[in-house]
C-alpha cells in the first residue's frame, strides 16, 4: 500500500490541462493535414482528376453547350458560367472527402487513431483543412483556364477574392456533409455513389449553368430556392457587378450556417461512433 | 481511481454487449496478469473482436467493468489509450506513404518531438527487418511486411498493454512464423499481451493462458496443455469408405483412444485424440484398425485444431455452431473458419447494422 500512496493523488499522472489539450488539438490537426497534404505529393494522380472533371466542364460548356444558352442581358456567357463552375467544382471536390474518409473507416486506420491519446477532433479537421487546401487550388487552376477561355473578373479585384472565398467556404461546408456521409456509410463505393446521388441534382438543378427562368415551372420553384442557387448567384453578382447582391448574399450566410450548425456535430459524431 | 501497480494489467467482469438482437458478448471474464499473454481463441463471430474493441475504448459496452492498467474503458478512456497499443485484423497504414513516414506521422500523434518520432521509427524499422524498404511506398510492401509495419506502428507509444487481434489472419505460413518470432521478442521485454486467433497453435506457441470464446461466453479457460488434454492430445483421423465398419474401426482404436472418438457420419470421417503417443500411436492405430480389417482413407496424426477443441467442449465443430446460431451472419457461417483473411469478426459488421438502424 505505501508504494501506492507514494503517487501524489491530486495529480493524475498524464492527464493535461486544458491549455496543453487544445494546444495538442491544434499539434495533432496540423500533422494529420501534413500527412494529407503528403499522400498528394506522393500520387498527384489525386489532385489531377479532381481538376480534370472541372476543366472539361469548363471546356464543355463554354465550346460545345455555350452556344444553344442564351443568357438574358449583355453578359457574355462564359462570364455566367465561370461562378457556377467555380460552385460545382467546389461541391464536387469533397467527393474526396468522403472516400477518403470511408477508405480509411475499412482499413482500420480510424480505429488506430482513435485508440491512440490523441485529440478526438484532430482527423476530421485535418481532412477538412487539407481539402479546403486542395480546393483551393483546384478553383484557382479552374479560374485560370477561364480566362484562357474568355472569362473575366468585371468587378474590381476585391469582390474577385470575396468570390474565391465565399466559394471555399460554400465547399468547406459540403465537405461536412460529405465526410459524415463517408463515416456513415462507410464503403467507398456506396459513398461515390451516393455523392452523386444527391450533388449532381443540387448543382445542376441550380442557376450554376443555365439562366432558371429557362426551367419548366416546377423546376424553377426548387432550383430558385435552394442554397446552390444562392451562392452561385451571390458569386456571380461579386465577380460581374451586375446585380444586386445583398438578398442573395444573407440567403446564402443563412443556408452555409445551417450546414454547418448541423452537419458538422453529425459528422463528429459520426467519427466517434465509427466502427 | 488507479489500482494499485500490483493488479492485473487487463481485468474484465461480466462484459455484455449486443448489437441489436446480435448477442456479441454474453456476460465475460478475463484476467491477464502483468507481463503475460492471453491468447483469445475463438471461431468468426465469436465476440472476440468486440472484447478487443470494448478494451481498446473503440465501443461502449453494455454492461460489466472492464479495466486497462488500472483505468476503466469507459470512464477513464484517454488514461487508457495512454498505455495500450492496437494492431486490428487489417493493416492501418497510408499505402500511399513510405513505412518510414507512417511510422514518424504516428510518432508525432504520440505527442514525440520530430527527432524523437524520427529515432522512434528507424528504432522499430529496425526492430522489424523493414529498413530495406522503409522508404517505399507501403502499397508495395507485401502482406506480411504491411502486418509488421502496422505492428510496429501499434509499438510507437511503448504501450504497457499491447491488443493484436488476429495478427496472422491472412498471412502466409513463412510470414506467420516471422510474426510470431516478432511477438515472443516483444512478450519476452515485459509487455502484457492479449491475443485473439483462430488457430490453437499460435495459441499454444504464444500464450501463457488461453481463454476459448464462442457465441459471446468463455466457455473454457487454462493453459494450451490442459485444452489439448481436454481434445486427447494429438489428433488421429481418417476415413472410412465403408460406412458399415466405422464402428469396428472404432472399437478397434479402444486402446489407444485418450478421448471420445468423434465420427462424422456424414462423410465417414473418424477423429481421436491420441495423446502424446507421436508415431508409436500411429502404429498401433495402423496395427489395431489392420487387425479388424477394416479398409480406411487419409489416415494423419495431427496437432489437435480449434475445431477439435471445439469439438471436444461442445461437441459439434466450431463452424456448424456458426451457421447454426448465426442464420443472418450467412456470408461469413459459410466460411470455413481460419480460412477467412480478410472476414473480420462478425460482430464487427453488425455495428455497421446496429449504428444504422
């Protein structure tokens, strides 16, 4: 018993203050951001497709559809597209996300951390920082190819960036549905399917590519009230200047706010739970 | 809170857990004394997953207590991840990275300084015969090589306590032996050990206890010695193309039989346990069933299985418990047990169902 009692009790060996925790939270994100941020050096492969798809969209659209969509007003067509191609590559770069995350689920690797001593909150926001990272460029490399084919930021430089940023946010809020859909569901097939399942309906059934009013009625009530719609058309008013902005704009702070607020803790939970 | 240093490092008292209608543990018992191995042995579907998963602070239990190092699972987790290790059925690794850089990323999620992670690594690359190939990519390591590496991994922290749950499962019988090399080594350094398989050898080569799990209870206990005293020792068996003599055959090994002799009447097939007898037991089996003329096929003396033990402590083999008892888990009943690689314990995919419904 003396042995026992030599181990000052108040002082429970290894358990951190609060201050070290959310200083390891921090640590522990930025290592598996790195590590992220690493298998991409290692296969770029990764990065190159999720670039391709937009690209061909923009290529797409601008050559081969551009021509049979009028859009109403004096603006140049591949002006209207760039903001919702700039959307939809946003959205559909958490594809990633999700199998990454679903990959990881089946081969155990999110068992490993989660019996390890480190901070609970460190892989879901590693991922998210690092797919946020790889947007980015991924809408950067986009924006690049539009101007080669045309596109024009016709709004001063500040509202350009606002554009970007705004579509990184819109991404990043995506990216927490699809990383509770891959710990949910947890195969990588199921969860590649079902991405498409519910984002190609979201960005298509939406002002990203054609003007609405060109939609049957039905069509239009949903794709006039849907937050792709708002941000795109957010998007849109920032880099053309052509419209007004401020409706679309709170539309879209409300909708991002309510993905956040509740999909966010789902995919917390999601991680804690998975098995 | 903490017990004192001289209690077991894992102890477990009446763990229950379902999924669903799924009875994954019924009530179980376990005690592992400090610096010593506990080999879990059990058929797919046993529970044996779901223990490891409850000990590892991966899933809550339903009821009972379980204790890691003095720290409970449930109330005391992050103590307990301080001082465990865990390498699961799969390997846990960035294919995509080198061994090198796995190793290091874990080092650093331990909480090491750079350098510290670094000679971590290369200390456990060593360790593992990976120095070679540390600088590849993982996905080019073999199967056998990505099992050490996932290993090496669970050894970063130094844990106390180390989980391997079917740590040769899918591996083949050369890299089996290596990795058993590998656990001695480390049992031999003082770490406690618990061990789940399939295979009453690896059992009986590294563990000092065997507890025998099925359908979520304990249903034998001691060491390898007293489970192959419960079977008969070694195992004879053969087949008897004529259905009629099997009893001739049977009475005709009375002599030699240290067990209830088993006979399938389905296929023929006649088992017995035959103590340590080695080849003089096979002789006078060859003699007596030669004697009673009666014509047999395939006659082996072998090391007794699971299958045998199961058979000696429940009286049916271990996979038509399986197919019987778990209807629903078909996919996996159908599998031979200890031939699966990849299946994971049954209960495994029933979280996936329990979480969905």
């Amino acid at each position: 018993m003396t042995a026992v009692i030599a181990v000052p009790a108040g002082v429970p060996a290894g358990e951190p203050s609060l201050l070290a925790r959310a200083r390891w939270a921090v640590s522990d994100t930025l290592t598996i951001t790195r590590r992220n941020l690493l298998v991409w050096v290692r296969v770029p492969a990764y990065i190159v497709f999720t670039v391709i798809q937009p690209v061909m969209f923009v290529l797409l659209f601008r050559y081969v559809f551009g021509g049979a969509i009028h859009v109403p007003g004096s603006v140049h067509y591949v002006n209207f597209l760039m903001p919702g191609i700039i959307g939809q590559t946003a959205a559909f770069a958490t594809f990633g996300t999700a199998i990454a995350l679903a990959q990881e689920l089946k081969k155990g690797v999110i068992d490993r951390l989660r019996s390890m001593p480190m901070a609970r909150s460190a892989v879901l926001a590693g991922r998210l920082v690092a797919d946020t990272g790889r947007m980015l460029v991924t809408i950067l490399i986009v924006i690049g190819v539009g101007y080669a084919v045309g596109f024009r930021f016709e709004n001063g430089v500040v509202p350009a960036i606002l554009m970007v940023v705004l579509a990184t946010v819109f991404g990043l809020a995506i990216c927490c549905i699809s990383a509770y859909t891959g710990l949910a569901i947890g195969d990588e097939e199921s969860v590649q399917a079902f991405g498409l399942i519910w984002l190609f309906p979201l960005t298509f059934l939406s002002s990203a590519f054609v003007p609405i009013q060109t939609m049957p009625g039905w069509l239009q009530a949903f794709a006039n009230n849907q937050p792709v719609t708002y941000v795109i058309n957010t998007m849109r008013a920032l880099a053309l200047g052509h419209q007004p902005i401020e409706a679309n704009l709170l539309k879209s702070i409300a909708c991002l706010a309510g993905i956040f607020i509740v999909f966010l803790p789902l995919a917390v939970r999601a991680y804690k739970r998975a098995s | 809170m903490a017990q004192t240093s001289s209690g077991p490092a894992i102890l477990v008292e009446g763990l229950t857990k379902s999924f669903g209608d799924v009875h994954a543990l019924r009530g179980i018992d376990l005690s592992v004394p400090r610096g010593t191995v506990l080999g879990v042995l059990g058929p797919n579907g046993a529970g044996k997953t779901t223990a490891v998963r409850i000990l590892t602070t991966l899933l809550l239990p339903d009821g009972g207590r379980a204790v890691v190092e003095g720290h409970d699972v449930v109330r005391d987790a992050a103590a307990v991840r301080r001082s465990i290790g865990l390498s699961g059925q799969s390997a846990a690794i960035q294919e995509e990275l080198t061994g090198r850089e796995n190793l290091e990323i874990i080092g650093r999620l331990y909480h090491l300084s750079w350098p510290s992670a670094r000679s971590r690594a290369a200390e456990l690359l060593k360790q593992f015969d990976l120095l070679d190939a540390a600088d590849r990519a993982a996905k080019n390591f073999s199967g056998g090589m990505q099992r050490r590496l996932d290993l090496a991994a669970s050894l970063v922290g130094q844990p106390q306590v180390l989980f391997l749950d079917e740590p040769t499962t899918g591996l083949d019988p050369r890299s089996r032996l290596g990795m058993w090399d590998i656990i001695r080594s480390l049992v031999a350094g003082g770490t406690t050990l618990l061990l789940t398989t399939q295979y009453l050898d690896e059992a009986d080569e590294l563990a000092d206890e065997i507890v025998v799990i099925d359908r979520g209870l304990v249903i034998a206990a001691g060491t390898a010695e007293d489970l192959k005293g419960r079977v008969g020792g070694d195992v004879l068996e053969f087949t008897v193309p004529d259905r009629r003599r099997v009893a001739a055959a049977v009475a005709a090994l009375a002599q030699i039989s240290k067990g209830e002799p088993h006979v399938d009447a389905e296929t023929g097939v006649v088992s017995v346990g035959v103590g340590g007898g080695g080849s003089e037991a096979l002789i006078q089996a060859v003699r007596g069933l030669d004697g009673a003329g009666v014509d047999t096929r395939g006659l082996t003396l072998r090391r007794p299985s699971l299958d045998d033990v199961f058979l000696a402590l429940t009286g049916h083999a271990a996979e038509e418990e399986e197919q019987g008892a778990k209807r629903r888990r078909g996919r996996r009943g159908r599998q031979k047990a200890g031939q699966d690689a990849a299946g994971k314990d049954a209960a495994g995919s029933d979280t996936v169902k329990g979480r969905a419904s």
